[in-house]
C-alpha cells in the first residue's frame, strides 16, 4: 500500500469539505450535495483500483 493513496483520499476530504462549506453557506445545498457525491464517487474509485490490484497479486501469487 502506497501512502500516496492515503494523501490523496485525505486531499479530495479536505477539498470536499471546504467547498461543501462554501456552497452550503451560499445557499446552494443540491450543489453542495453533489460535490459531496462527486468527492466520494472518486475516493470509491482510487479504492476500488487498489483492492483489483490486490486480488491480482493475490492470483498472481497463488497461480490461479
């Protein structure tokens, strides 16, 4: 596991979160909501390509 990846899922929260605040305190909650989903549609991904790396490896290793 890379600590890259770590940074990164901490980089978008804290983006996320200052532009939830920002659209939130302006009035614009659907928008706010929607940067929210987009933040973690793209965590879920950097996620989801690091568990198939896994599961390769792990085949690799067993010769599956």
């Amino acid at each position: 596991m890379d600590v890259d990846l770590i940074f990164k899922i901490a980089a978008i929260g804290i983006l996320v979160s200052v532009l939830n605040q920002v659209l939130a305190r302006s009035g614009r909650d659907e928008q706010a909501t929607m940067v929210t989903l987009a933040g973690l549609v793209v965590v879920l991904m950097l996620v989801v390509r690091e568990i198939s790396a896994l599961f390769d490896l792990v085949k690799e290793l067993f010769g599956l």
